[in-house]
C-alpha cells in the first residue's frame, strides 16, 4: 500500500511539472501575454529650475497604453489599488502637495453597472518643487516611481512600477541689488 501511495505522488509531481512547464512555454510563445508588458510610460517633465528659498511649478505627463487603463488615485473601492507617485530625494529639493488629475469615470463588461476612476491615454500630475533656503546650487537628478495597477476589458494585472528620473536645477540666482549708479552724494561709486 505504501509503494501504491509513492507511485501515486510520484505521478501528481510529475504531471504537475509538466504542466507547470507547458504553462510557462506556452505564455513566452504568446507576444500579447502580459507578463513583463509596459502598461504605462514616462513621457516627460518640464523643464524645473528654482532657486533656495523658492518653489517651482512642475508637470510630470505619462501615457496608458490602449487598450488599458489604470485606476485613478482616487479609486471609488478601497479594494482598488490608487495610482501614486513617490520620490528619492536630495536634501536640496522637497516636494510640495501633488495634484492628481480627476479619473474618468467609466464602466466595463465585466460589470457594466459600476463606474469606476480611472486613467487611460495621457494624463498629467502636478507639483509644486521646493529649494530650502541653505539649498546648494547645482543640477540634481531626481528619482521617481509611478505605483500603478493595469487592467483590461476583462481583467486587472499585477500591480506595477514604472521608475523614471528627471532633473532639478537649483541656481543661487542673482542676490545683488540693482547697479549702484554714483552720484553727487557718493563720489566713491565709480562705473
């Protein structure tokens, strides 16, 4: 009886492998399989120039792949993953509150009758970039990470994150007053 049980795992195991490795072959033959699929993509950030003590509007502008979309940072379930953005940064830059833009509201196959937030083709996050006022001038690249999950007509993929960089210039900026101009007064001045 006890050989009958180890013939019998010894099967399952092997039966198991087996379809384990068709499985996997089968998804690296299927170009449209998901696994390893960019979803969305970095398309640009302006151009962030501040000086210590000041602050900079920046946008950050990124592209869904069709025919995808992604859960907005606001998802209306708490089962829903939120699209977030975070950032590796020097002590020469901070980051003032980010703006999301609204999701679309939009309803699919698999249950037409909810609507959910999302966002497809391009949407636009934007910041306000801070130089603290002991900031040191130079140009400094900044680390960012789109947390994200993917979904399709019929399905949500795993959760993912697109890394991008990006760079800040902190210039010290003019900190002399206008041209001293001499006059009768100041004879010492000269141009």
């Amino acid at each position: 009886m006890k050989l009958y049980r180890l013939i019998l795992l010894a099967l399952c195991a092997c039966l198991l492998s087996s379809a384990l490795v068709c499985a996997a072959k089968a998804q690296e033959q299927d170009p449209g399989a998901p696994k390893g699929r960019v979803f969305v993509d970095f398309v640009s950030a302006n151009n962030i120039a501040v000086t210590p003590g000041h602050s900079s509007p920046v946008q950050f502008t990124f592209h869904v792949q069709p025919p995808y979309h992604i859960n907005s940072s606001q998802p209306l379930s708490e089962e829903l993953i939120p699209t977030q953005l975070h950032f590796s940064l020097p002590p020469e830059v901070a980051f003032g509150k980010l703006q999301y833009p609204a999701g679309q509201m939009m309803s699919f196959p698999f249950d037409p009758s909810t609507k959910l937030s999302v966002y497809s083709g391009d949407f636009v996050v934007k910041g306000i970039v801070i130089a603290p006022g002991q900031a040191s001038s130079g140009t400094y690249t900044i680390h960012g990470e789109l947390k994200y999950q993917a979904c399709d007509n019929n399905a949500c993929y795993p959760p993912k994150k697109l890394p991008f960089t990006f760079n800040v210039k902190v210039s010290s900026g003019s900190k002399a007053g206008p041209k001293a101009r001499p006059t009768k007064t100041s004879p010492h001045i000269h141009s």
